[in-house]
C-alpha cells in the first residue's frame, strides 16, 4: 500500500477505545499491516490461513477484517481507495468484499 492510498484509508479506521479513554488495552497490529494483509489476500485468492509470515497471523488478520466488516467500513475503504484522489484500488473487489474462514 502506497502512502497516498494508506492516507486515504487511514482517516476512516476507528480510534481505539484506549486512546479515548474508554478502558481496554493498546492493539498490538499496526493497521496498516492489516489492511495490506487483507489486500494480498484478495487480490491473490488465497485462503485466510496462507497469510505470508510478513504479514500478522491470520487469525488476528481475520478478527481485524470480521470487525471492520460488520462495521462497514470494508467498504469505506474500497469507496474511499477507488474515489479518493485517484490512488487505485490494487487488491480490492466491490463494496460487497466477503471472505470465510478456511
């Protein structure tokens, strides 16, 4: 992910309830990584379980996306890479991005 597309996407990833004070504990991924994890994933058609050791676990990969998905925001991130200032949207398929577990 080029800066210019993670500063598109960056602005439409929810704060941390630890940063507002809200109690729980700082996340231990860097969003950026999850959100190429997930890009990699899609674009290669691989399954969940055959993320590259580059990238965090799996698991934690799935959990991230579950989130994101069930809040919308998958599809924030495809609307706002494909719109926004015209950075492309290499590894992202549709608002209506759907991934199982394998």
């Amino acid at each position: 992910m080029t800066d210019a597309e993670w500063a598109v996407v960056r602005d439409a990833m929810p704060v941390s309830a630890w940063l507002e004070r809200r109690g729980g504990q700082p996340e231990s991924y860097c969003h950026r990584q999850l959100v190429d994890a997930v890009r990699y994933l899609v674009a290669g058609g691989i399954a969940w379980r055959a993320v590259p050791a580059d990238f965090p676990a799996w698991d934690r990969v799935y959990a991230f996306f579950r989130r994101w998905r069930d809040k919308g925001l998958v599809a924030e991130f495809h609307d706002r890479l494909r719109d926004g200032d015209g950075v492309g949207h290499r590894g992202w398929r549709g608002g209506g991005v759907t991934a199982r577990a394998s």
